[in-house]
C-alpha cells in the first residue's frame, strides 16, 4: 500500500501511519454488505441529506408555530450554512489530494478536512446539544447516544469507501466541534440559547 502522505518531515510521517494504520483496520471489513451499509451512513453526512433535514426541521417549526422552535430551526439553519462556508474554505486552502486508495464510490473535490465529518458533527452535534440542554424526557440521551454513533460511522464510512483519509475525518470532526463551541457561545452571549428554556 503507497504511503499516504509524501512527506519528509515528522508530522507528515506521523500523520501517514495514522493514515495507513486505519485504512488497513477499516478495509479489513470490506464487502458487498458492508460496502452498501456504509454507503447508507454516509449519505446522512451529505450535503443533500443535511439540507433535507434541514429543510424539514424548518418546515415543522412553522407547522407548529412555536416562537422558540423557530428560533432553533434558525440556529440550525444559520450553523451549518457557515460551516459549509467553512469547509469550502478550508479545502480551497488546504488543496490536499484524495487518497490514492480503492474507491467504492465516485467523488471529486479536494480532501481536507472532511465535509462529511465535519457537517455532521456541525449539524447533528448541535440538535444534541439542543436536546441535552432543554428536553426535559429521558429519551434525550437515548437520541444523543445514537446521533453520536451516526457521526461517528458517516466519518468511519468515508475512510470505508476510500474517499478520504482518517487524518481528514478526524481534522473535520475537531474544526467542526471547534465550531459548535464557538456557535454555541455566540448563540448564547447574543440571547439567541438561553441557559434553561425547557422543549
């Protein structure tokens, strides 16, 4: 297998055993199962799936007319169109080529970091957030539990399929925690989120 990253220094050297290290564990289960299993995960970090839900979370905040889950929505809506913005930038800056790996599906565009591991945890991330901070039902840890798996294996996925690297996925999920921080805490120091406003 071609190292990951042509890189003399240590980082790059660092970085490509962390690259190679993963790819090999996670190509060990490579099937026709899997391979259709993991295609399903990962649409749920596409940028399609993200804007239907999206929209859909929109839609039922003015089906129920709720001043405050408007604002959510809002929240939500506002969130990941930045980080969108975010990691379009980022890969223009970065321009790191996709692995030179066994691709299960087709993709284009630059590498880093991820887009799907770094809107999922932008976008799912935040309705966690949300529900952990105002559901008042014990269900929200079971939705935050399983959300949290879901970012994890659409990041899983694209190592999987072979469209990105770990280090990718890994670098989208801490930029797109990054971000939610910082969203979050603007959202609060403007009185968008406050500390106690039960669902």
């Amino acid at each position: 297998m071609p190292a990951v990253i042509e890189t003399g220094n240590l980082l790059g050297k660092i970085l490509s055993v962390f690259d190679n290290t993963i790819y090999e564990l996670v190509s060990g289960f490579i099937s026709a199962g899997m391979t259709r299993f993991m295609i399903f995960i990962t649409f749920w970090g596409s940028e399609l799936a993200v804007t239907i839900l999206t929209v859909m979370i929109l839609l039922s905040a003015f089906i129920f007319k709720k001043k405050k889950y408007l604002r959510y929505a809002l929240l939500i809506t506002v969130n990941i169109i930045i980080g969108a913005l975010l990691n379009f930038i980022l890969k223009q800056l970065f321009q790191r080529q996709r692995p030179d790996l066994l691709k299960l599906v087709e993709i284009s565009g630059y590498s880093f970091p991820s887009g799907h591991s770094m809107s999922s945890m932008i976008f799912y991330g935040f309705i966690i957030f949300l529900c952990l901070r105002y559901a008042k039902h014990w269900s929200k840890h079971l939705v935050a539990a399983i959300l949290s798996l879901l970012v994890f294996m659409i990041g899983i996925s694209r190592i999987y399929l072979g469209v990105h690297y770990a280090s990718d996925v890994l670098g989208g999920f801490i930029i797109g925690l990054a971000w939610l921080v910082f969203y979050i805490r603007l959202a609060e120091r403007f009185g968008f989120l406050k500390r106690k406003e039960p669902v």
